[in-house]
C-alpha cells in the first residue's frame, strides 16, 4: 500500500492531478462534440485523500439521477439500512360475525416500495382478523406528507409516463400500470401485467419482420378518461381507454412500457377493490380522504422491506418516485410530519455539515436528479463517493448501484471490456445530461471512486468518453 500511495503521489507532482484528459477519453469527447469545457471530471482513490484526475471538477453540474447517490447515501447513514416504513390499518366501527360495521383507515407513511403484493399481505391479515364485509367506506390518511409536497408540475410533456407520478404518503406500485407488449404469430399481444378492471386497451400494434431496434420510437399511445367523446363505444366500466398503434418486431420479445393512468388514491382504491374481492371480501363503499378518526382503533400495521433493500430498487433502476419519497421519509424523520422536500433537503445539507463536507453549490430539489435546477460538483459527489467507502453503510450502499455489463442501468455496457463486472456506478441522463458516478476497481485490484457529468445539448453523445473513462480508471495502479 505505501508503493501505491507513493506511485499516486508522483503522478500529482507530474501534474497528472489537474485538468489534463486522458487522450482516448478526449477523443471521444471530441467525436462526440462535446466541448471539454462542458465536462465535468473527479477521480480519486478510496485509500487516498487527493484525487488523480480533475477536471472542471469545482463546477456545479446538472447530475440527473446521479443526484440519487447523494439521497440514497443519506438515508443509509441517517435512518440505517434497518429503517422500515409501516402502514397502518384502523376501524371506527365494531366488528361482529365478520362484518366491520364502520370504515376501514388506510394511513401511510410514505413506503416507496408499497407493491400490489404487499397490499395483498395487508388485506390478506385484515381477513385473518375476522373481517369478510366493509359497511362503510375506504379512507385514506395521507397527512404524513404535505399536501402538495412536489410542484404538481409533469418534469416533460410525457404527463402520463411512470416517471412523472407525484409522491403520495400511500403510494401503490408507484401507482404505475405496467403493459406487457408479446409478438406472436398472428399479430402483437398488449396486456396489463396487474390487470384492473378500470383499464381498457385498444390495441393497433401490427407485427413486423426484422430487428427490435428503437421499437419506442416505432409505436405510439393515446389515453382518454372515460366519458370523453372519443371513447365512443368501448368498454363502459373502464376509467380510462389506451390506446396503442404501430409496428413491433418479433425479435423484441418481451417489452414493458409504465404509465400513470390515474392518481395516487383512484390507483390504490381500484387496487383495493380488485384484491379485496379476490380474497372473498364484501365491499360497496366508497373513496374518502381524511385524516384518522378520533374514535377509530388501530387493526394491525405492517413493515416494508428494510432500507438496505428498498436503495437497491431506487439506484439499479433509477426509480424517480422511489427517491422522491426517500427525501421525504428523511424530511419528516428528521424535522416531523407533514414531510415536505425543502425539509429533506435541509437534512441532507445538515447530514454533509456534520460530517465535514460542506457543498456550498449543492442544490436539492426532489432527490431524484428529474430536476432542471439540482446540482452538484463532480468534486463534491467524489469526496462524499470516498467517505461513502469508508463508512459502516458501504456495503448496501455499494451494493446499491448497478454492476456494470450484469445489471440495472448498465446492463449492456462494456460487456466485451476487461473492465466488464469489475465497476458499481449510477448513470443519469435528461435533455442536455449525461452522468455516470461510482466505483471501479482496477486490473491491479485497487479501487478508485469515478465522476463525470457532462451538460451540453450534445451530452447524450458522450457515451462512448464515459467508457473510454472507465477503462481508463480500470488501467490504473
């Protein structure tokens, strides 16, 4: 180890540590045309306390989902990788012979990674309490976040994408419904993977010969709230009509696409009444929003999976929504409900100060990095990056961010690359950004912590100087 602190400290003197690039990753920024001025770079060795590579390093930068690493870390050293989120179930009636007499309270407390099974579990315990029927209606407490906790603003004009849901303190599968897109042999199946009632698919896509490629771009979709005029005839007792036209190749296989059809609470009410009815349940209510009574009585409460787990979902498939509710878990833990972002932001910046980094060009919006004004200097991630590693959270929090060529975001990058298996980073990418953030370990096996952000219109054509980056961490001592 004293060789290798010697060897890094030689390249400083040589003046490897300044703003020189290396040549492959500026020639693919040059290929690119991508300005070196518009890039944003910080290497350093988890074992060393100044970096190898900076580059524009004190710049603030837009970090797109990179922006996740510093609300996830946060969180991890904050709350601990034991934090659970629970959910609440209450009455304000009696129970008797099966039957509850009254409503049923949901209370969430903004579980991020509340699915369509775990609502299951809720029920399925709500049934082994003796409950069969519902006289009265379904309430739903959100008050553990403020009412209007984001902007209400969709972050593009893909209102109804997944990524564009707003928080909710009782969040259902992201309240996102997934469909499945299958080619067979007389034409191109669409399917909801969690099938609700409510949801009705016109289906246009016609079957095509030759390679998937950009398949997105070949197809396009249309949703019509029921009672407009366009849905004409179509299924009455749906809510919502989508429609999907186009061409899909055979070679596709198997393909997703999340939308967000409806809001938190007609998401979770739908949910509730398809589950409860397929557990046997009896229910004619309906939806209210308010607080827990004064005179109801608490049923049962249930856990969601451990902190350590639910960062995984968050950093391996940048899940925006999962992120915005973290930064608000830590809001309300840290400064009491209503949660709000401006107190999970003040808690990340309180976190930093204590710990000896002081960000001063840091900028917290939502935590997710879906933001045109968060920000964050290469610098400033690298150092936290460094004492990430040295903190008794590394393990899940590494163990967070995808694998590069096996998993997540970086899947099928550098898959034929030495370095193929061997790095942990978080990629990020809006209109104008491109980032990728983490750890790589070297051929020689020691590992270095890697930052490059880049914010020019021409960023999303960086991809190939980002590899070229990696590798080049890779080669080092």
């Amino acid at each position: 180890m004293k060789k290798f602190t010697f060897i890094v400290s030689l390249m400083l003197l040589s003046g490897l540590a300044h703003a020189e690039l290396p040549k492959t990753v500026a020639a693919e920024l040059a290929q690119s045309g991508v300005p070196a001025s518009d890039v944003s770079i910080y290497v350093q060795a988890v074992d060393s306390r100044v970096p190898i590579l900076s580059h524009y390093a004190d710049k603030s930068m837009n970090p797109a989902s990179v922006m996740k690493m510093v609300t996830t870390n946060a969180a991890l050293d904050l709350l601990t990788p034991a934090y659970r989120w629970k959910t609440e179930l209450y009455q304000d009636g009696l129970i008797k012979d099966g039957v509850l007499n009254g409503n049923l309270i949901i209370k969430g407390y903004g579980d991020p990674s509340f699915k369509v099974q775990d609502f299951w579990r809720l029920l399925m315990s709500l049934k082994q309490a003796g409950v069969e029927k519902i006289n009265g209606d379904l309430l739903i407490d959100k008050s553990y976040f403020a009412d209007d906790v984001d902007n209400g603003v969709s972050f593009d004009d893909e209102k109804w994408r997944a990524y564009n849901a707003k928080p909710s303190a009782f969040s259902v599968n992201g309240r996102s419904t997934s469909f499945r897109f299958l080619a067979n042999e007389i034409g191109v199946s669409v399917n909801q993977e969690f099938e609700l009632p409510e949801v009705a698919i016109v289906n246009h896509m016609k079957r095509v010969d030759g390679d998937c490629g950009n398949w997105r771009g070949r197809m396009s979709y249309d949703i019509q709230p029921y009672g407009s005029q366009s849905v004409g005839t179509q299924n009455k007792a749906a809510k919502a009509v989508v429609s999907f036209k186009g061409i899909y190749a055979a070679d596709c296989g198997e393909r997703y696409i999340e939308l967000s059809l409806f809001d938190d609470t007609q998401y979770a009410f739908f949910t509730f009444k398809k589950l409860w009815r397929e557990l046997g349940g009896s229910f004619d209510g309906k939806l209210k929003l308010q607080p827990v009574p004064a005179n109801a009585k608490k049923l049962l409460e249930q856990a969601s999976e451990p902190l350590g787990t639910v960062v995984r979902d968050i950093n391996k498939w940048s899940n925006n929504l999962m992120a915005r509710q973290l930064l608000l878990t830590l809001g309300a833990e840290k400064s009491g409900a209503p949660a709000t972002m401006q107190k999970g932001a003040a808690a990340i910046q309180d976190w930093l100060s204590t710990n000896g980094l002081s960000f001063k060009g840091l900028v917290i919006e939502n935590g997710s990095g879906l933001s045109r004004v968060e920000r964050i200097s290469a610098e400033h991630l690298g150092k936290m990056l460094v004492r990430a590693y040295l903190s008794p959270v590394m393990p899940e929090y590494m163990a967070s961010m995808p694998i590069l060529s096996l998993d997540g975001t970086v899947k099928h990058r550098l898959e034929e690359s030495a370095v193929n298996g061997r790095a942990h980073l978080k990629t990020g990418s809006i209109n104008g950004v491109s980032s990728i953030a983490g750890y790589v370990l070297s051929a020689s096996g020691h590992r270095y912590v890697m930052v490059m952000l880049v914010n020019h219109p021409n960023a999303g054509a960086s991809r190939d100087a980002q590899d070229a980056l990696v590798e080049w961490v890779h080669r080092l001592p």
